[in-house]
C-alpha cells in the first residue's frame, strides 16, 4: 500500500478559500493514485473544515515542537510527504528527513507567499515592487530554501515558475506547474443567459488581506463610479469571515450589499452578470476567477488578478488599473449584450485551456513515478537542497528541541 501524509498548515475548508479546495483537489489525486493519505495539521480544527473521511484514511492533530510527531511518522512510515506551505516544511521538515528519510517529500506552495508579501508592502509604501525587493527578502530566503529542501514544489502560476527559475536560479527539475483542475462536465457546464442574470458580484476570504483591499476599493472608489452610470446596479459581496468592519460597508440604499458567507458560491456566480476582482496586490491565481470562467461570468480585475490566467485567447472581460477604468469597464460589459456573450464563451474556453483535470493529473502522475523511480539520482542532481537540509536541518532540530524542553 501506498501512504501519503500532508502535514496541512490548515485544516482545509473548500467553501472558505481557493486554498482550501486546491487541497482536496489534491487529495483526490492521490486517492486516485491509490495512497492510503493521512491528513496531520497543528491547526485548531473548525467548523467550516471539509469533510475528509471520503478522501482520507486518518486526521491527524500533531502538535509544534514536540517529539511525538517523531513517533507517529516513525510508525507511519509514508512513501510521500507533502507539505502545506513552505512554513510546514520548516517546522516538520528535519523530522521527515530523520525519521523517514527515503519519504518523497513534496511543497505545495498555494503562492508564492515572498512575492505576495513584497508586492503588499510596496502597495503600503505607494510603490510598485522591485524585484530587487524579493532579493532581500527574508521571507523569500526562507521560501525558496524550502523549495530546493523538497524534491518537488508545486506551482499554481506558470508566472511564478519563471520568477524562481529566473531571479533565484531554481532548477526547474524541482518545480511542477499545477494549477486548479476541474472535471469535463464542470468545463462544460450550461450557464444562465444575459437576461436571466443581474447585478454584480465580488467574492473572497475576508481573512486574506488582497480581498479586503479590493472590497475597500470597491466601496470607496469603484463602485460609487459605477452607480453614477447604473444608478440602479447592486452589487453582492460574498466571502469567508467577515469582520464587523466589513459589515459596516453594508449599504442597501447605494446597491453595495455585504452578504459574507455563501454556501454556494457557483450558485451566486452564475445569477451575477459582472464579476469584480480589483486586486491590487496578491500572488498565485484567484480562485474567484476561474469559478467565474466556470460559471461563463465575464470579470473585471487587474494585471495582478489576471496573472497566470491568461491564454492566447485574450481576457475574458476586461483588465484595467485604475477606478475609473476598472469602472467603466464594468459597465460596459453589463450594458453590451453581445460584449458580454462573446466575455462570457471566452471564459469557458480559457478554463478548457488551463484547468482540464485528466491532462493536468497524468502529468504529475508521470513526474511523480519518475521522481520515486530514482529519487537518489534526483537528489544527487539537488546539492543545494541536500547543504540546506544538512545545515537548516541541524539548527531547526536543536531549536526545537530547546523550545520542548522549555515548555516542560
């Protein structure tokens, strides 16, 4: 038998983020591999977590700086471990290579959190990022290491495979391009029309700073633009966790309705004719708009948003930077019938183009059996992977194991 561990920095929740089902989407990859899969993760469980008993044989609660996870891998004895962002592999990263050390161990990064975090900050500052900014980054240093410690690291953005093959001379034998997946049916799922759909539509985790960016925009400047064209125009926000400052913005008299927590989402993409994703910073690829090139929902967003998204075919809506433009954009689309049929096809032609599970799945299939078919030689080909886990491996154990002792 076959067993996969992912050691989760969360417990996944599908229906609060694009994280959380890219994970199950993994898992179910796996399980169609024919792993046995034990799902493990320090973080405290919800009550919006997935779940899991379909997908795995065991949940897992491990705990931080604590030798009992050396005795439950140590049993375990997994043929791959994955890690769920490159924090895990910080934490659990010397104890895979101790105790399990011929385990494949793979990094799914989600994004690529350095450039996330870069492209944020210089957003504070009235900046625009400087890829010299990534180069004294801290958190990219820790990024990037854990990247070339795994023998695998998973990449959602094509964009962001050639940042790291090009700024930080990853060997691209360690980096795998997987983005979202779905089935044929939902590629070619049938759509409400132009006349049945009304209003406009933003979607994302509160929790996520570029979503609570792009709702304040939204309410400050892009939308009162909007309503001075459609002075009738509503618009629904969805999304995970809003916070009482969130809720605030709720103004049914101007059409700006915070809804928060939908529990379904494809259901409230397909009743919208315009979805708005002004992201003005942010990494890896949104979850929002590949639902709505699922759902034929045409979308407005920007350079950011549109990142690793993006086919030959051209945009399925429209990309702008400013509110103005990003307003009327919008309208546009919502006012031009034959536009907007013509947005609305291109969307589930360019999820056809990116997304089709079955041609995404026997690719990692294939790397995966080659990976495990010689793993020494791979690692061999690494020697910078194998001098960070000799020296990063060295100081996290005795860190660690200094913090255990403390806290008895």
């Amino acid at each position: 038998m076959k067993t996969l561990l992912i050691i989760g920095y969360v417990w996944p929740e599908p229906n609060s983020s694009a994280a959380g089902s890219r994970m199950l989407q993994l898992m179910q990859f796996f399980q169609q591999q024919g792993y046995q899969i034990t799902f493990a993760s320090p973080a405290q469980r919800t009550d919006h977590m997935a779940e899991l008993n379909q997908l795995v044989d065991a949940c897992v609660d491990i705990k931080l700086n604590c030798s009992s996870f050396d005795s439950f891998i140590q049993s375990l004895q997994p043929n791959v471990v994955m890690f769920d962002r490159f924090m895990m592999e910080e934490q659990f990263g010397w104890r895979v290579s101790e105790h399990c050390p011929q385990a494949l161990r793979i990094l799914d990064t989600e994004d690529l959190f350095c450039l996330r975090h870069a492209r944020h900050n210089a957003y504070k500052k009235n900046q625009v990022m400087d890829e010299t900014d990534l180069l004294r980054s801290d958190l990219a240093k820790r990024e990037v290491a854990a990247i070339f410690r795994c023998d695998l690291t998973l990449m959602i953005s094509p964009k962001e495979i050639e940042l790291l093959t090009r700024l930080f001379n990853v060997d691209a034998r360690l980096l795998h391009y997987l983005p979202f997946v779905f089935d044929s049916h939902e590629l070619a799922q049938s759509n409400p029309s132009y006349e049945q759909r009304a209003g406009f539509i933003s979607i994302g985790n509160f929790r996520h700073p570029p979503n609570w960016d792009s709702v304040l925009w939204l309410n400050q400047q892009v939308w009162p633009l909007i309503r001075k064209q459609l002075p009738k125009a509503e618009l629904f926000i969805y999304g995970a966790y809003p916070p009482p400052k969130a809720t605030a913005l709720h103004d049914q008299q101007n059409g700006f309705l915070v809804k928060g927590w939908v529990d379904d989402a494809a259901s409230a993409m397909q009743n919208a004719r315009v979805c708005l994703a002004p992201l003005r910073f942010g990494a890896g690829i949104k979850g929002k708009l590949a639902q709505a090139m699922l759902c034929a929902t045409p979308s407005v967003t920007t350079a950011v948003g549109a990142e690793g998204m993006q086919t030959q075919l051209g945009w399925s809506g429209a990309i702008a930077e400013d509110a103005q433009a990003l307003a009327d954009a919008a309208v546009t689309l919502y006012q031009d019938h034959q536009l907007w049929q013509r947005a609305s096809e291109l969307g589930q032609q360019n999820a056809q183009l990116l997304f089709e599970k079955r041609s995404h799945f026997l690719k990692f299939s294939a790397r995966l059996t080659t990976l495990l078919g010689d793993l020494t030689t791979h690692r061999q080909n690494n020697f910078i992977g194998s001098m960070l886990n000799h020296h990063h491996h060295k100081s996290t154990k005795y860190m660690s194991q200094w913090i255990e002792a403390k806290n008895k």
